[in-house]
C-alpha cells in the first residue's frame, strides 16, 4: 500500500464561506457533487497522480471543527499557501517550520475552526506534480 489515505471529508458550516478560504487559499476551484440531503464540494482529483482527493462536506447534524483528523496539504512551498490563509479568513497556529527530513510544515485554521496543515518536501525539485 503506497498510500493508505484514498479519501478525505473536511465539514463546514458555511459552505460558501469555506468554499471562497479553499478556492483562495489554494488557487484551485472545487467542483459540486451531487448528493442527496448533503452538500458536497470536491477538490480536483486525478486517480493516476499522487496523493488522496476529497471535500468539503455540509451534513445536518455534524458540525465543523470538533474533529481530530489532521489533512495535510502538499504545497511546493508552503509559505506561499501560509500568506494566503489570513486574507481569507483563517489563522495561522504555527507559521512554516522545519520537520528535519520530512520538509517543512505550516499549520493553520479555517475559516470552521478546523485545523489543516501545509507540507513542502524538503526538495521541493522532488515533488510529485
């Protein structure tokens, strides 16, 4: 098993208010899926790549930034993605820092309270694309 993460829900409140921290932060634009009695917004997804894709997820009855999961984001530097995250509405927990071999890490809040992080390889000519 190459990678055992194949999916990801991040839940909101406010999906439209979510949607706009995603989109800006990220540069990226989600996609609807239909679902019934649930709105669904995916992040771009291709199977052959690295890496696991998922959404942002408004369901009654579960709320947003209760949970204990940590999403990391990959970034080819992720104090690009940091500058962002205060213009869109969230807080930085701890700005861009060294985790040794691994690269480097930014860990933040969005705009529900739920905690993401940021990841850069320490070689960032490395990087899946």
């Amino acid at each position: 098993m190459l990678n055992p993460v194949g999916w990801f829900e991040i839940y909101v409140d406010d999906m439209a208010r979510a949607k706009d921290f995603y989109e800006g932060v990220f540069a990226l634009s989600l996609e609807q899926l239909p679902a019934p009695d649930i709105e669904m917004f995916a992040f771009p997804m291709n199977n052959n790549d690295y890496g696991a894709s998922g959404a942002l997820v408004k369901m009654e009855g579960i709320s947003a930034g209760k949970n204990s999961v940590l999403i990391y984001f990959h970034c080819q530097d992720c104090a690009v993605e940091e500058a962002r995250i205060l213009q869109f509405g969230g807080k930085i927990e701890k700005s861009k820092f060294s985790i040794g071999d691994y690269g480097y890490i930014t860990l933040a809040y969005d705009t529900e309270g739920n905690m993401i992080g940021l990841h850069t390889l320490p070689d960032a000519s490395s990087c899946p694309q």
